[in-house]
C-alpha cells in the first residue's frame, strides 16, 4: 500500500460537482429554450449559425492551445483547454447574438432569391457574410479577448459580447437586419428602432418573442426565463444579479425615456418600461452574458453596483445615445470596471470589528511619524 | 428553527461506517513511541533517561513553562531510546518505551474526593495529568480554562462536523455519565455551574440520550441541537451557532464570554479528577472505504499508525485499495505516508480513503465563480488570496482576509476547479507573518 499513497494539503475530499465543465454543460442546457424559440422563429439558419461559432471558437481555442501553449508537444491534445467546455459556451451565445441573416454592404456573398431582382435582407436564402462575421468574431472572441489574456477565467471582458461589438462596429450596425421566418410579426424591425407606444399585443408578442429583433437569441423572454430559472436551481448563478439589473432597468426606463425623454403620459410609461425591459437584449445580456464569472463582482454588494450600473448605461445609450440597442456596451463597460468594484467593495471578515475613525486617524498619523 | 452558523459546506457524513460499533479496548502494542510535543506550545522535558523503568501512567516528560503539557508512558516497561522521529507535520523527540509484558503495574494520581474537588483542586489536576483539547488543536486545557475576561458561558462541542469521524459520539452514547460530570468539573473549574452541549442533527439520538441522563442525574446541563452543517465545531462558528455572539477577530472566544471545550477533553477531565488518571490513551476511529474493518477503540498513546491499522485489519486489497491516508478528519486532517509515525494526545481519527473518496487530481485554472467565497463561514475571499499570493502580493492576500483563515477547506471543497486553496492561504499566512503585516 505504501508506494500508492498520495500526499496533499487538506481538505482531502472535495465536492463531487462535476467541476467547470459541468458549470458550462449546464449553461448550454440553459441555452436550449432559447435555441428552440430562436429556431422556431427565425428558421433554420440559426442552427447553422450555432453550429460554425461553436466549431470557430472551439477550433480557434485548440490551435491557440495546442500551438501557443503547448508548441504542438505530444499530448497537446489529450490536455487542451477546450475540454472543460467554455470556447462552446461562447460560441453559442455569440451565435445567438447574431441576427440570422447578416449583409455586407462591402462584399455581400450571400445567396438570394433568384426570382428578385433587387436583393434584400428578406428574400435571402444563404448567407456566407453572415458565417465570415461570426467566424472573426469567434477569433477576436476567443483569441483576443480570452486566449491572450490567460485563457478560462483570465477574460477581462465577455468575450460574446465583446466579438459581437467588434463585428457589428466594423461592419456598421446599419447593415444588420433580421428576419423573421416563424410568424408574421417576427418579420421587420425591432420595437428599440421605431418606438411606437406599445399596446397589450405587442407586448406578448415580445413575450413569447414573435417580433423582430437584432439578435436571435434575445427574441423570446419565456424561453430567457426558463433558461434564469434552470441556472438558478442549479446554483450556477446568482439570482440576485439578473433581477437587480432587470428591475433597475425598468426604472431608469420609467426616468429617462418616460419622464424625462416622451414626458409620456401615466398610462403609457409603465408598458413603455416594460417594452424596454422585454425587447432587444436586455434580458438575454442580464441572465447569460453579465453574469459571466471572471468579468463580474463576486460581493453581493459588488453585483448590486455592477448590475445597477449595467442597466444605467444600457438605457441611457438606448434613451439618448445613437443606437437603438446598448446591452452589449453596457456589459462591456461594466466588465472593465468589475476590478474596480472588486478592490473596493469586498467582505470584511466574521467578527470584524469596525476601528473608529479617529482612532484609526491617530493610527494613520501614528503610522506615517514611524 | 434550529440555529447554525452562516454560510459554510455539506459535505457526505460517511459516519455510518463507524457509528455503530461499540467502543473496544486495543491491546497495547509491545513498543510505544511517545511523543513530546502532543499539544500546542513547547514542547514537555523528558525526565527519564535510557534503561530506566516506568510504569503505565507515569510521567515521563514535564510541561516547559506555562503553555505545555506533561507527557506520560502509556505502557509499564523501559526506556529503550530517546530519539528524534516524524510526526505528521514535523520532528520531535520521542521516548520509545519497550513493554514489560509480565507486568500489569499501572500508576494513578490520588483521585479527588467529593469535597476535594474546588475550582483550584480541579485545575491543577488537570495540569498535573496533561489533559490538552483533544478535538485536534491540542490547546494545553488548564489554560484555556483560565481566561483573562469574564465568562458567562461553558460549551461542550460535540458536533463533531468532520465526516467519518465517530468517536465523540460513541463516548455520548457511551461513557454519557463520566461525559457529563467532566464537562460540569470544566464548568466549574471557570467559575460556572452550568453546561451547554452543542449537537448536530444528525446525531439527534445522542442528543436525546444525552439530555435525558442528565435530566435523570440532575446535572445542570442543556444540550442545544443545531443544523447539521460543517464546520460547525469550529470555536468561533459554534459560539455564534449556540450563543448568537461573534468573537472579533484576533481574539479568544473568552472576549464573548465563552469557552469551548471537547468532548474527549471533558472525559477525560472526568478520569483525571476521579480516578487520577493521566491522560495518556485516547478513543479514535478508524474510518474509510480503504479499511477492512472501521473501528472506535481505546489506543495507548504513542502506538504507530501501522499498528492501529493492523489492529482494523489493515488496507483493504484490490478494487478498494486506498490512495490516501489521513491523520485527522478528511477536511482538516494531514494525509501522511509514513507508517511509522505514533498516536498522541489529539490523534482522533485515521483514514484510509479510496479513490472514489478523496480527491487525487490536478488543479485547473480559476474561473473566479465565487463559490468558495460563499463557502467561507469567516467571509474572507480565497480566489483572491490564492491569486494574490501565487503572484508575490502578500499585502493583498491580506486584505482579502488570509490572516482570519481558519483553514477549514470549505473553499477548496467546493472549488470546481479543484484548486488547493486553503495550501495557497496557508502560504499566505506564513508570508504575511514573515513580513510582519
């Protein structure tokens, strides 16, 4: 028995949760009702597009680690980094946050309706920009923003979110239009652009996500929900964050656009709050993409600044700024200031007793005479 | 609702292996290896030289100033050596005894008579027979049953969170009545006449049994139940379990007015005052998947682990080998390879744990989820101290609290990247001590 033993520090049994590649499973089967609900309504190209992110971020992932990491040694392949599942992770969610059909106004490679003359968005049937989009997006996703940074957990912003800002900021968001396969008013333009005063049927219409909107993944709120509901029972994430972002994005909904924007009257603001709290990808961002572990807080206190703060800066690039749509800056902005709160805002331990502030002057004075 | 403390881990109990197998009697092994340095503190002065003769329960080594313990032989027989062994941890001089087979001779203070026992009379025995907690820390009890502030209240831990182990809990079953006039001995020796229990509520039998013999008895004894969560048996978590109170940080539960004790301690104090004994055997548990046969027995002091085992049946062969071997509890205790290392005073479990069981794999990078810091029943942030300190910052492993550790591994437990936290915040803690902060 003696030449068999192995020596560690304690504790010598850890608990049997699967570890991080059970935490990513779980996210993408969090993932599947938005999946179906995005398939249901935009087509089957979002298969497509789910199915070339995940295989650019993973193949991205395992040349950058096999040939930076491991310079191509044996057994490069037997301990790549892509096994504990994130560069999955990311490309699904970067997947879902593309529209189904993109078109580069520069080079448009896609496939249209050979019956039309005048090719639009609508009346495309395969788009190849849309696949070369996500594929650099995947690239500055995981390359980039994770890879050279130090991999899983070393990412200083959300690499989805950041590789859909980078695409859609090179090839202007103007190009971007979705379409709707599924039902009549899935097709067309997402309620952040026109803004009509929302009545009861557009409303759950955005509930169940038969309307337009920028990304596929942020369509149905039901489906977003089941996905919150299922991460929350499995103790992935925190509960507390999505719904501070959410509920504080209503009120600043309420502030900026109701009162301070519209100056709407009563009856409209709280359906026009609620509008903004369902449409474009305020919930999806809140429940998957700020919740990512190395770019958020880890105090409740911390999530509670990083979440309001999210939501102030998603509604007022909304509200006054020039794109309809900010989640995606929000998120980002707010990743790089999670060390920020994490330097101020931190637990004291139990027990901590509070010095007094003149004792602690007196100290400090003390302290700087030594 | 019953009371616990915040946050903190569930880990599997595993106490089924052990809990019901009544407490038995090791034969002591022919050669005893004792150690000097069984508690925290300096270590005893051996006052017996190679080729004298010592009898089972004398002194052989005495307590070096105010902090330490005398040490005694737990066989009748004679002094081979003097030498310098392993302990898990360390070195330290041990007396090795070779027993006198023939021999039955057994030495014993004069035991305390009923009017004897005073506040003073019962502290300086337990001086005398070098009782120290035997929970694991081996804090030399005569001091801690002397505290500078005022206490007001006296708990018997009896927890006993860490999975796998079941001695404390055998000796509430089984030894409830010497238990409990110990425990109130304890009480009185700091100045009180009543005793709280805390127990889990996984051992809510005991708790019953217990409750009842005392109310049968008339002992002034109140036996708390609490949730069962790990590590409750931690002084600090137990007194805000069972009292609601927070030690501050930096100073001794006695500053809130409480002194925790042990369960075998206060057996032990009981045996001390009334038969004078010295506290040289101890109840332990053998414990694990790797174990051919789980045992809570009686084991003379200063029997190597080989032995121990031996006496359990030894390692299990085949498909339940066992990788690690633990002195100590799974979460705290130190995994040794070393068969040739001796019980002591606070040696209360040894575990032989399978492959299933304990974890053997490699750490994987950080991904800062935050688990072990809601794990953390002292709020300190590990991923961060880990980090700091992997990186040569001992100041801000020191901000983020590695200086209030209280190493119980709740954060590396539930670390899904496996990573050895509580190594890292040890590493910071010997750091922040070098460097003065």
């Amino acid at each position: 028995m003696k030449d068999k033993l192995f020596v560690s520090a304690s504790p010598h049994i850890t608990q049997n949760n699967g570890g991080v590649r059970r935490i990513m499973i779980d996210v993408l089967v969090s993932l599947c009702p938005v999946i179906i609900a995005a398939t249901f309504f935009f087509g089957y190209a979002v298969l497509i597009n789910i199915a070339v992110a995940v295989a650019a971020c993973i193949g991205f992932e395992l040349l950058y680690d096999a040939g930076i990491n491991h310079k191509f040694k044996k057994g490069c392949l037997k301990n790549a980094s892509i096994k504990d599942g994130s560069a999955a992770v990311t490309g699904v969610i970067l997947a879902l946050n593309f529209p189904t059909f993109v078109k580069v106004e520069a080079w448009d490679f896609n496939f249209y309706d050979p019956r039309i003359h005048t090719p639009i968005v609508s009346d495309m049937i395969f788009s190849f920009d849309t696949l070369l989009l996500l594929i650099l997006a995947s690239l500055f996703a995981v390359v980039v923003v994770k890879m050279l940074f130090g991999g899983i957990g070393k990412n200083f912003v959300n690499p989805a979110a950041a590789g859909r800002v980078f695409v859609f900021i090179m090839v202007g968001l103007a190009a971007v239009q979705t379409v709707g396969l599924g039902l009549d008013a899935s097709t067309g333009a997402t309620w952040l652009e026109g803004k009509v005063t929302p009545n009861g049927s557009t409303l759950l219409n955005m509930l169940i996500g038969n309307t337009g909107s920028a990304a596929v993944g942020e369509t149905c709120a039901i489906a977003i929900l089941i996905g919150f509901v299922y991460l929350v029972i499995r103790k992935v994430i925190d509960f507390k964050l999505p719904l501070v972002i959410v509920g504080s994005a209503f009120v600043f909904a309420v502030l900026f656009d109701g009162l301070i924007k519209q100056h709407l009257p009563i009856g409209e603001i709280l359906p026009n709050a609620c509008a903004h709290v369902l449409s474009g990808g305020l919930l999806f961002g809140a429940v998957y993409m700020s919740t990512d572990y190395a770019t958020s807080p880890n105090t409740d206190w911390g999530r509670a600044i990083y979440g309001v703060g999210t939501a102030l800066i998603a509604m007022l690039i909304r509200v006054f700024g020039g794109y309809p749509e900010g989640m995606s800056f929000a998120i980002l902005i707010m990743n790089i200031v999670t060390p920020l709160i994490d330097r101020y805002v931190y637990p004291r331990p139990f027990g901590y007793v509070k010095v007094k502030k003149e004792k602690k002057k007196k100290q400090d004075k003390e302290g700087a005479k030594v | 609702m019953q009371s616990t403390f915040k946050r903190g881990v569930h880990p599997a109990a595993n106490k089924g292996l052990s809990d019901k197998k009544n407490i038995v009697f090791m034969p002591p092994p022919s050669v005893v290896y004792i150690s000097t340095a069984q508690h925290i503190g300096k270590a005893a002065k051996p006052i017996v030289a190679k080729g004298d003769r010592v009898i089972e329960g004398q002194k052989i080594a005495e307590a070096d100033g105010f902090i330490s313990a005398p040490v005694f032989s737990s066989v009748t027989g004679t002094v081979k050596e003097i030498k310098t062994m392993n302990t898990p941890l360390a070195k330290a001089e041990h007396i090795i005894i070779e027993r006198d087979e023939t021999s039955e001779e057994t030495f014993r203070l004069k035991p305390l008579g009923e009017k004897q026992r005073t506040r003073e009379n019962i502290l300086e025995r337990i001086k005398e027979c070098g009782i120290v907690g035997m929970g694991g820390a081996g804090f030399p009890t005569h001091v801690k049953l002397q505290p500078k502030d005022k206490v007001d209240t006296f708990i018997i831990n009896a927890a006993e969170c860490e999975p796998y182990i079941t001695c404390d809990y055998r000796i509430l079953l089984e030894y409830t009545e010497p238990f409990l006039r110990g425990a109130l001995y304890m009480a009185k020796a700091v100045g009180l006449d009543k005793v709280y229990i805390g127990i889990e509520d996984n051992k809510t039998d005991a708790a019953n049994f217990v409750s009842n013999v005392a109310a049968s008895k008339g002992y002034n004894v109140e036996v708390k139940i609490l949730k069962s969560k790990y590590p409750q048996g931690a002084e600090k978590q137990l007194i805000y379990a069972m009292t609601g109170r927070k030690v501050p940080t930096g100073a001794l539960p006695s500053a809130v007015g409480a002194v925790v004790d042990n369960v075998h301690t206060a057996l032990s104090v009981c045996l001390a005052v009334e038969d004078g004994q010295p506290l040289y055997k101890r109840i332990m548990t053998v414990s694990g998947g790797g174990i051919t046969e789980p045992k809570n027995f009686w084991a003379a002091g200063g029997t190597q682990y080989g032995e121990i085992l031996s006496f359990c049946g030894g390692a299990k062969e085949g498909g339940d080998e066992p990788v690690k071997f633990i002195s100590g509890g799974p979460m705290m205790g130190i995994a040794v390879s070393d068969e040739e290392i001796a019980s002591t005073k606070t040696t209360s479990c040894l575990l032989l744990l399978t492959e299933d069981e304990a974890f053997t794999g490699k750490p994987q990078p950080c991904i800062n989820c935050g688990k072990c810091a809601s794990a953390c029943p002292m709020r300190l942030m590990p991923m961060y101290i880990d980090s700091f300190i992997l990186n040569g910052d001992v100041g801000g492993a020191v901000k983020y609290g590695a200086k209030n550790c209280i190493e119980c591994g709740c954060c590396a437990f539930s670390c899904p990247a496996k990573r050895p936290l509580v190594q890292s915040i040890r590493l910071a803690k010997k750091k922040a001590r070098e460097a003065g902060l």
